[in-house]
C-alpha cells in the first residue's frame, strides 16, 4: 500500500480513538451538567472537566487546590488545601492501547509500519497539546511534559508492539526482518513459543484478578451498600460512583491480580492487603473500595499455585509450538522458558505500574501494589509452572506403543487391498505360505458354491450315486 495512504489511514485512527475516548468521558459528565447542576450549571467548566478527566485517565498527574470557601463549608484542614491525584482509572488507557495496537497491526500489514506509528503518534501528541493548553482552570492543574508525552506513550508504545509483532509474524522486507536473520531458527522457535507463553500468563493473571474481584462484590456486597447509602448520594450521585467504579473496574482487577500473587496492594501509605496479613486504618468512604477485604487467612497464599498454574499451562502451550523430535533440543525450550518468565514480570510490573499512583493527602499519596514485588513474584511463579511442563518428559514409551500400533493399521490395509500392488507384493509373506493360504481359499469357496440337495448329494451327481457329487459312505 502506497505509504502516504498508510499514513493518512493511521492519522484516522489516532484522531478517532482520541475523538472516542474523550466522548466517553464527556457524555456522562454532560449529563451530571444537566440533571444534577441544572440551570446554575457553569457551563464553561463542561470541557475542562472532561478534558481533565482523560489525562488522569492517561497517566497525567492532576494537581487539584481547593478554595477556601470550600474548605470552611466542608471542614477541612488548610493541609487538604492542596494535593494530587495520580490513580489513574484505566479503563481509558486500556481502551486507547486496544485501539492502538490493532492501529500499528494494519499498517505493519500495509508494509509501512514505521510510517503508519510515526503518523498516529504525530496526531495524538498535537491532539494531547490542544487538550492541555484549553483544560486549564483554578482547580485542576497539570505539568505541560507529562499532559502532552503521557497520552503519547499510551498510543505509540502499543502500536508499536502491534506492528512488530505483526511483522515478526509476516515479515516486513525490512528492519525486522533483518533482525530476525541474525538468529537461529532455533532461538526463533523459542522467541515465537515464548511470546504465545507470555500472552497467556498475562491474560491468566489479569484472569484471577478479575475473578477473586467478582467474589469479593459478592461477598462484600453489603459493605458497598452501607458505603453507598452512608453518602447520601441521590439517584445522580449513585450513577456518577457507580461509572466512577467502571472506570475503575481494569485498575481494582489489577490489585486483586496482585493479592493472587502474593505481594498484595495498599490503600494509603503504611497499610498492606495481602494473603499474608492485612493491615488498614481509615481508607476513604468510596463505596468500591468496599471490595477490599479487612482481614486474610494465611491460607490464601496457596491462591499463588493459580498462578504456577497459568505457568504450568502456557508451558504446555510453549511445548506444543516446539519441533518434536526423538530428542528434543534444549535451546527452543530455555529461550521460550526465559521469554515467558522474564516477559511476564516485566508485563506485570507495567500494569501494576499503571494501577498505582496517589489519590489524595497524606497517607492517600501511596496506593496500589508495588511494582517491583509484583514483578519478582509473578516472573518466579510463571517460571517455576512453564518449567514443569516444559522440561517434562514427554512420555516416548506412549509414542513407541502408538507407532506400533499404526504399523499394524498399515499392514491391514495394505492386505484389505488399499495399497498398490506394487507395495502389497514387496510386504507379502514368502511365496509358499501365499499359494496354500490361496489354494486353501479357493477350496473352501468352491465348495461352498456347490448346490446341495437335501439327501446330501450336490445336483451334478444326484443320477450318479458314485458320481462327483456322491454323499461318501
């Protein structure tokens, strides 16, 4: 595909999820304007709240200073004057690398991959710049860099991948291909297998996040009630928390992912959620946060076996995209091996990464799981699981019964007449045995055909009791 084209294809698309995402955000927040404010409404405000709302939702730290008005209406202390807010709801940024990742795809298959990021992230950074320079207002602030590099990085990085990724697997005449040369088939083999491996132990760690989180909703669901009744939130205020909590929703599986694997989360600073203990002291009054449990048994840290688990099954899927052979080499499977296991801790030190920040004063400027004990854990739990199920003998006795099975299957079609002649005679038994088994045959098919009457003689012979056909005495 002509280059200009692919770049004009990939500018759309940058335009389009940015277009879509702000959208997302803009729709409710008009509606909270209409039905909640009303004609008192300050609708100038309506676009810097939306656009503020999408930079915390792309890793944009937002400073917020509340006026002193508010502070005497509410009774806050002049040290809550001033804080920021760095939690970012990460159903936005997910939605905006999903979009960028098939984006960087399409154009490494068009064959100009570069072209097609490099357009797109031009695009989305111009985009960011307009978003920043027009959201400013005396409450909310942010640095110019991180509103404008931010949202840039949550587009280019994944449309990177897409693109090699896709060009790894198609080819692309080009800078990856020229890499891929340089290595054995063997290392790509490994490459290849670990790739599908680390696919699956980030899709099973996101997996039990999201399953120990629906268990939790319903176990602590009364928690939320009380949590949301003790608001006093009229009908408006109850669908602003609960899209609030969908926002939310990616960033809490990742906290519970963390809590499977062991290392746990915070919910402010000096506090621990985890299988091992939990220790928390007063945390916000935000009905989600119900969710979060406020005593463990130290049963629950067999919940990180689920993980050896996922390891143990994308080890077998790794296995099951290697050459098999009489033996196996050992190079595919250490590369794929460490491919999963290190591509594994760094994925998850990313997300969790993007599930940690600061969501208000004091002890709230520290919440969410640590990155680097995430990553530890999850790298050595999908290592220990992907090794089992890698280096594993592969049962060759099993294999040996299921050839010589095979070749019996074979000799039987071949005697049922299903191979060519030439092959039935060079596999016969020796010629003696085939003519007695033949004459043999013969016989006992003549006689068979021969008519019979009911005295016992044949009817070629009935007139002649000495004949052929005679009953013997």
């Amino acid at each position: 595909m002509n280059r200009l084209l692919v770049s004009l294809l990939s500018a759309f698309d940058a335009l389009i999820v940015v277009a879509v995402g702000l959208a997302i955000v803009l729709a409710p927040v008009t509606l909270v304007w209409v039905f909640g404010i009303g004609g008192e409404a300050d609708w100038a405000a309506l676009w810097p709240a939306s656009g503020t709302i999408w930079q915390l939702g792309h890793f944009v730290p937002v400073t917020i200073s509340l006026p002193t008005d508010f502070l005497v209406l509410t009774g806050l202390s002049e040290d809550a004057a001033s804080f920021s807010v760095s939690l970012a709801p990460l159903a936005l940024a997910v939605f905006t690398a999903a979009f960028a990742y098939r984006s960087g795809g399409r154009a490494a298959g068009a064959g100009a991959w570069l072209t097609g990021v490099g357009s797109g992230t031009l695009v989305v950074a111009a985009l960011s710049t307009v978003i920043a320079l027009t959201t400013a207002t005396p409450v909310t602030e942010v640095d110019l860099v991180a509103a404008i590099a931010s949202p840039t990085l949550v587009f280019v990085l994944p449309a990177l991948l897409g693109a090699v990724v896709r060009a790894w697997d198609e080819g692309d005449d080009g800078l990856v291909d020229a890499i891929s040369e340089r290595f054995s088939d063997e290392i790509q083999d490994g490459v290849d297998a670990g790739a599908r491996g680390l696919a699956v132990s980030l899709a099973g760690f996101v997996g039990l996040g999201a399953l120990l989180l629906a268990v939790m909703f319903v176990i602590r669901g009364g928690e939320i009630v009380a949590l949301t009744q003790a608001s006093h939130a009229d009908l408006l205020g109850v669908v602003v928390l609960s899209l609030g909590a969908l926002v939310y929703l990616p960033t809490l599986v990742v906290w519970f992912g963390s809590f499977v694997a062991g290392p746990g989360f915070a919910v402010g600073a000096g506090t621990a959620v985890s299988p091992a203990g939990t220790s928390l002291g007063v945390i916000p009054g935000i009905p989600v946060l119900g969710v979060v449990p406020e005593t463990t048994s130290t049963w629950m840290l067999l919940l990180a076996l689920l993980v050896v688990a996922v390891g143990a099954f994308a080890g077998w899927m790794m296995r099951g995209m290697l050459p098999v052979g009489s033996a196996e080499p050992l190079r595919p499977r250490v590369t794929a091996l460490a491919t999963a296991a290190v591509g594994s801790a760094v994925g998850a030190a990313i997300l969790v990464w993007a599930a940690h920040g600061a969501l208000g004063p004091d002890r709230l400027t520290d919440v969410g799981p640590s990155p680097a004990g995430v990553a530890l854990a999850v790298g050595l739990e999908i290592a220990i699981g992907a090794a089992i199920t890698l280096f594993a003998p592969r049962g060759e006795p099993a294999i040996a019964a299921g050839a010589v099975a095979d070749a019996q299957e074979t000799d039987r079609l071949d005697y049922l007449g299903f191979a060519s002649s030439e092959e039935r005679e060079a596999a016969s038994p020796p010629a003696v045995d085939e003519r007695e088994h033949v004459d043999l045959a013969d016989e006992e098919t003549e006689a068979f055909e021969r008519p019979f009457d009911l005295s016992g003689r044949d009817a070629e012979g009935a007139g002649d009791p000495d004949g052929p056909g005679a009953s013997p005495r």
